[in-house]
C-alpha cells in the first residue's frame, strides 16, 4: 500500500475480505463448500497434508474452505492470531475448557455467567476441576479465588440479565502478573464495541449466532487466539503439540482435540451466513445500541417500572467503566423489573411488536420474562442470590423504529 494512504478500516477491509482472496469470477463471496472431504491426486500430498507439512484439507469435520474464510474474518475483527470456528457458541466454550484442563486444576469465572456456560463448569466440577464463581465486577475477589493450581480465569464482558460489566483492565493485568491463561466471552459487547485482546485476553471465545450473524439464522461459534498468551509456559499441552512454533500450539490443540475428536463442526452453509451477517455488524450494532440507550432511558420514567439496568444509563454501578471500555456504545442487552405486584406475564402478552423468545441480539426486539424462563432451573434461592426478581424482563433491542418499540412498550406497560 501507498504509505500516504491511511490504513483502510475495519468495515472496509471486512467488506472486501473474500474478493481480495478469491479471484475466481470476481465473485464477492468465497465459494461455498459442502464438500465432505477432499482428494489428492498423488499420494505424497495426501501424506503431506495429514502430516501438517502442507496446507490442504482432507475431511470437513476438521476444518473446510469456507470455516477457514469465516475464520480469517473474525480474526480480523479481533485483531487476533488466529481462530477456530464451530457449531455453536457452546461448542466453542466446551472446546477451550475441555482440551486446556485436567483433573486437579482449578479456574476461576463469574458468578454471573450466561446459564449454559454457568451450568458447564458445574460439569467440570463433576470432573474433578475446581471451580470459583467469584464477583468479576471487581478483580479483588478473582484475586482471593486463585489457588496454585489455577489454570484460567474466565470471564464475560457484559453479564446477562443483569448487565454487570467485568473489571476487564484489572483482571487482565492480574493474570498478566500471574501468567494465567484469561478467557473472555466477547459475545455481548462483539468487535464493534471491544476487543479483548486491549485488555490482555490469551482467548476470546465467541456465540457467532447472536450479534456476529445477527440475523437468527445461524447457530456457531469461535475461539480466537490474541496471540498474547505463552503457551510454552502452559502445563496442559499435549507433547505431541509441543512442535514448532509455541504461538500456535493453544489454538492447535483446541481444534485437534476440540473439533476434530469432539466433532461440533460448523456447516459450510451456516459459516457462509455468519460471513455475509458479519459484513453489517458495526451497522446494526450502531442502531441497536441507539435505540437500547433510547429505550433504557424511556423505561427509567415509566411509573411501571421499578429499575433498569442498562451499562448506558448513569445510574449504573459500572457505567463510567463502560464508557471507558466500549467507546461510548454499551450493547443491546437490557433488562428492566416490573413495581411489585404487576403481572410481569400480562404485561408480555400485550407486546405486539416485540417477540418473546430467549435469543439474542438479533435484528428484531425479543424480550423473555427471566425468573419463569432461563433462570427457572437453577431455582428461587439461587436466582435471590443472582439479583433475578419475579417481575424482571430481559429485552434483547432490534433495528426497528425506536418510535415503534416505544409505542409498543407503552400500550404492553398501560395495559
Ligand atoms: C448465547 C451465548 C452463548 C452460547 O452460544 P450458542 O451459540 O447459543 O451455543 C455463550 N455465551 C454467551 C454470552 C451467550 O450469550
């Protein structure tokens, strides 16, 4: 590039990405790759792509053209190393834990973990890995949790319902000093707002289904390596991956063990999806986070409504800790409880613009009733314990008229 030319942004480069890499019939998009697996015409290649001596693919489970193309894109989004993309948001979380701890190690996460994953590392208990679920608003409580045998610490940007937003500076420099492995869920706040790399983070995991697709047709996931961790230091790496260079090793293992021995591989047809939502991500994430802002405010005067929690809002405990990190845009999560002694229901049930249903980030506005819904497993002490009130809704803000969402919120809340 011309050195008077400013280097190119993120949403250009993004844009371009596919076109610049795949020539063939000047198509914007990479080919689509379904295939199940791939043929060499001499045996010496074959050897040689198994062997890792020679870029290739040989069977899908493992990582297919169009994955890779998905991967090149979020790791430029993260400004990373590198990525491994898979079937879901879950699978992606499950891989990193499951190939990088042992029996007799021991982490440390938030005690305001996304339920799934909250319900996961109670897995890990069951196998013999210690767990701390500790405050992660603050990094003194991670700081009393490590034990020498902690492995990593594991954290979420912004927590949900409740829109907690981690210590991310304080804790990175923790494990910094610490040399441990720290694990952000970036799902939340997306590239558009943070990358976890400024923070430190050795890995970044992602739900691709929620903001990165964006529009609810694709289930997937990621693990992204910043490149900033040591894995040379890192007890946990099989010898058989302790070959050439140790930057690449944590990734390695993660997709060799994590997706070709687990197998929750993303499809070609669903890695395409993600790619082409990702293209408009910094788009839809400004106009979500606008009309959340916009909402979060109306709601906060509503008579109804007894509290909102919304990182943009000044009442927040951390939303001078959000405006620091996330560049003035604080997500399109919020969540808001009901004045004691309204039907929480009811009040759901006179939206008409607004979905009900428990996704994420998507194109349209979704709201769910918590306490009855994605917190009801864990039961009623746990969910005192977590802040979940009764009459708490989770509203997940769309791209629609903020005028309608208004409108919409005003009639459900009048009743
Ligand atoms: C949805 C979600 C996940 C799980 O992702 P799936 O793609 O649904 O498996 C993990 N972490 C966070 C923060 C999420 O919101």
């Amino acid at each position: 590039m011309d050195r008077n030319t400013p280097p190119e942004s993120l949403i250009t480069r993004l844009l371009h990405a596919d076109r610049r890499s795949t020539p063939e019939h000047g198509a914007v998009h990479k080919p689509m790759h379904p295939a199940a697996t791939y043929a060499y015409a001499r045996t010496a290649d074959l050897v040689a792509v198994f062997q890792g001596a020679q870029a290739g693919y040989v069977y899908s489970r493992q990582g297919n053209p169009t994955g890779a193309a998905l991967e090149a894109k979020i790791t430029l989004m993260e400004g990373a190393r590198g990525c491994a993309v898979f079937s879901t948001g879950m699978a992606a979380i499950a891989a990193v834990l499951l190939t990088l701890l042992k029996a007799g190690d021991h982490v440390v996460t938030s005690r305001y973990l996304f339920g799934n994953t909250h319900s996961l590392f109670n897995t890990l208990a069951g196998l013999g890995i210690g767990v701390s679920f500790v405050d992660t608003a603050e990094a003194a409580p991670v700081a009393a949790a490590l034990q020498p045998n902690t492995r990593l610490v594991f954290t979420e940007t912004i927590a949900n319902p409740g829109t907690q937003v981690a210590d991310l500076a304080a804790i990175g420099r923790l494990c910094a000093e610490r040399g441990l492995l720290y694990v952000v869920d970036n799902t939340m706040t997306t590239p558009a707002l943070f990358q976890p790399r400024s923070v430190q983070a050795g890995l970044v995991v992602h739900s691709l289904t929620k903001g990165i697709a964006g529009h609810g047709h694709a289930l997937g996931g990621a693990v992204v390596d910043t490149g900033l961790f040591d894995w040379a230091r890192y007890p946990n790496i099989a010898e058989s991956y302790r070959k050439g260079d140790a930057a690449n090793w944590g990734l390695q293992q993660v997709r060799k063990k994590g997706l070709r021995d687990m197998g929750a591989t993303l499809r070609a047809e669903d890695a395409h999806r993600i790619a082409t939502g990702a293209e408009t991500l910094a788009l839809r994430v400004a106009a979500t986070n606008a009309n959340a802002l916009a909402l979060a405010q109306w709601l906060e005067q509503q008579p109804q409504v007894a509290r909102v929690h919304y990182p943009g809002l000044a009442s927040h405990p951390q939303h001078a800790r959000a405006q620091a990190l996330f560049g003035g845009q604080f997500g399109a999560l919020l969540s808001f409880e009901l004045q004691p002694g309204l039907d929480v229901l009811a009040v759901l049930d006179r939206l008409r613009v607004v979905i009900l249903s428990s996704h994420l980030s998507d194109t349209r506005t979704l709201a769910i009733p918590v306490a009855q819904t994605i917190f009801w497993e864990m039961g009623a002490a746990k969910r005192a314990e977590m802040g979940v009130t009764d009459g708490m809704v989770r509203l997940s803000v769309g791209i629609e008229a903020l005028a309608d969402l208004q409108a919409d919120f005003a009639r459900a809340l009048a009743g």
